[in-house]
C-alpha cells in the first residue's frame, strides 16, 4: 500500500510539473500585454521594457520557469504584481472559502443521494419514478439560472437570506450560515441530480444478484440486506462519482463565487486571469493540481477499504 501510494504521489508531482510548465509557456506569450495592463495603454516603450526587466519577463521563459520551481520547493509562490500581497497566503484564504461551500454541499449532496438512491431501488414503482424525476429536474434546470431564482425568492422577496456576500465562520457561525445557504442549495441540486442516479443504478444491480437472493432464503431482513451488504457494495462505484463531483463543484466555484460576490478561490481566478497576474495564476494552478491529486488518492484508498478485490500493494 505504501508502495502505491508512492507512485500515486510520483504521478500527481508529474502532472502538477507538466500542468504548471504548459501553463506557463501559454502565459510567457503575454508578457507584455501583462505589463502594458499593469502600466496602462499610454505607458511609453521605455516604461514598458523597464518594467519588463523588473518583473524578469526579458529572461529565457525556462530560466523563469526554473526560478519559479526553485521558490516553489521552497515553499515561496511570490507576491502578486498587482496588490504585492504573499501568493500562498491569498490562494490559502480563499481555498478555506472555497471549502466551506463545498464540503457542506458534498456531505448534503451524499446524505440525500444515498437516501433517494436506496429508497428508489429498494421500493420502485412510485418511489423509484419520484426520484428519478427529482434527478431529471436537477440535470434540467441549469445552475445559473436557480441560482437567479433562489436570489430573487429568498432574498429579495422574501428576505431570509442575503444575495450576496461572505461571512467567515470564525466571526460570526450563524452569519456565515446565511450567507453559504443559497450557494450550497444550488451545488447540492446538480449534485443529487448526478448521484443519486449512479447509486440508484447501482444498488438496483446488486440487489439482483445471486447473493442477495440467498440472503432473503435465510429470512435476513430486506433493511439488513440493503444497509449491511448492497448498499456497501455499491458504495465503490459510487465514491468515484463522489469524486468527480467534487471536482466538478470546485470548478463551479467560478460561476458560484462571481453570481454571489464570494472571495473565494474560483473569483480569485477568474480575477487574476483577467488582470494577468502570472503569479496568482500559477499558485492557484499548483494548488488546483494537488488537490485533485490528493482527492483521487483518498478515493483509490476509500475504494480499497471498502472493496477488498480492489485493494492494491
């Protein structure tokens, strides 16, 4: 086990050096439209190639690249050319944002998928066709568009809950509550609409195999069977998708973020790629990379745990 997750790790350090390389070439071919927005359109050509040289974009891009590398294993990501603040430090902050959207929503999105999963295979019929319509309407309505509709109901009308902004948890509990309620709904709308399908589907496999039949021979309850031995065998496939959502979450953080006016770490991506702040851009792609690292590998070893057959040495 440890073996493997040494060569899980080797591979996400390979992908992180070739994500941050491309990423970086691709920025390289900007340089100078970056510094023109730093400066402004009637900065003159000598202010231009002075700032240039400041910032170090007159040297080879592999030499940059490589200084860039040197200070990431160092654990430093720069300043930002724009407000100077420390690079990992910002990126940090507004991942905790970030996070606190998204893990209430996962843990919500798998409390109600497992339940309408399990209710709809277990029971069919009526059950079985109110959930799938549930999922139906959920892949139907696109996101921005309940995230409008939420805002105006229980905002504007109805005032319950504010429209936009963010509240640390740390400051005030119920405060941040209120103002994670909303984007949280939404996530959790399009999640439970993706996954309670999969764990559906699964569990209608398993409850069809031969060892569930033996089960019921032996006058074992159909809760017993569902709880202590279907809905654990389904639990695998279902912890991939479980995976795939989060990741799918994280990268609707650009648009929750924006339509709410949240600082967390999809805003401050989509700000600093149209300011062009190199730094910002390649600290948040290195963090992005890990972290879809490190959820892939917790899911491989989720898998293993859960799944003996798929235990790997």
């Amino acid at each position: 086990m440890l073996a493997y997750i040494s060569r899980r790790l080797a591979a996400g350090l390979v992908l992180a050096l070739l994500v941050t390389l491309i990423t970086f070439l691709m920025l390289s071919l900007s340089f100078q439209d970056v510094v023109r927005t730093i400066l402004g359109q009637s900065a003159t050509p000598e202010s231009v190639d002075a700032m240039t040289k400041q910032l170090g974009y007159d040297r080879p891009v592999l030499v940059q690249y490589g200084d860039w590398l040197l200070h990431l294993f160092r654990g430093d990501l720069g300043s930002s050319v724009y407000t100077s603040l420390p690079v990992a430090s910002s990126v940090l902050q507004r991942l905790g944002v970030t996070l606190s959207i998204i893990v209430p929503a996962l843990i919500i999105t798998v409390l109600l998928s497992t339940f309408l999963g399990v209710w709809a295979a277990s029971r069919g019929g009526i059950a079985d066709r109110v959930a799938q319509g549930l999922s139906l309407v959920g892949y139907i309505v696109p996101g921005l568009l309940l995230a409008i509709a939420l805002v105006y109901v229980l905002a504007v009308r109805a005032k319950l809950l504010p429209a936009t902004g963010y509240t640390p948890l740390a400051e005030n509990p119920g405060a941040w509550l209120r103002s994670i309620a909303i984007p949280v709904v939404v996530l959790v709308i399009g999640g439970v609409a993706n996954m309670a399908a999969q764990v559906r589907g699964r569990m209608i496999d398993e409850l069809r195999r031969d060892y569930v039949r033996t089960l019921r021979t032996r006058g074992i309850s159909t809760t017993s069977i569902v709880v202590r031995h279907a809905l654990r065998n389904a639990a695998s496939p279902a912890l991939t998708v479980l995976s795939l959502e989060f990741i799918q979450m994280f990268g609707s953080a650009l648009i929750i973020e924006n339509v709410f006016a949240l600082p967390g770490y999809g805003s401050y991506a989509f700000n600093a790629s149209l300011q062009g702040d190199i730094p910002v851009i390649m600290g948040i792609t290195i963090f992005g990379v890990l972290l879809v690292t490190v959820v892939n590998l917790g899911t491989d070893l989720a898998n293993g745990w859960l799944n003996p057959k798929a235990r790997v040495h």
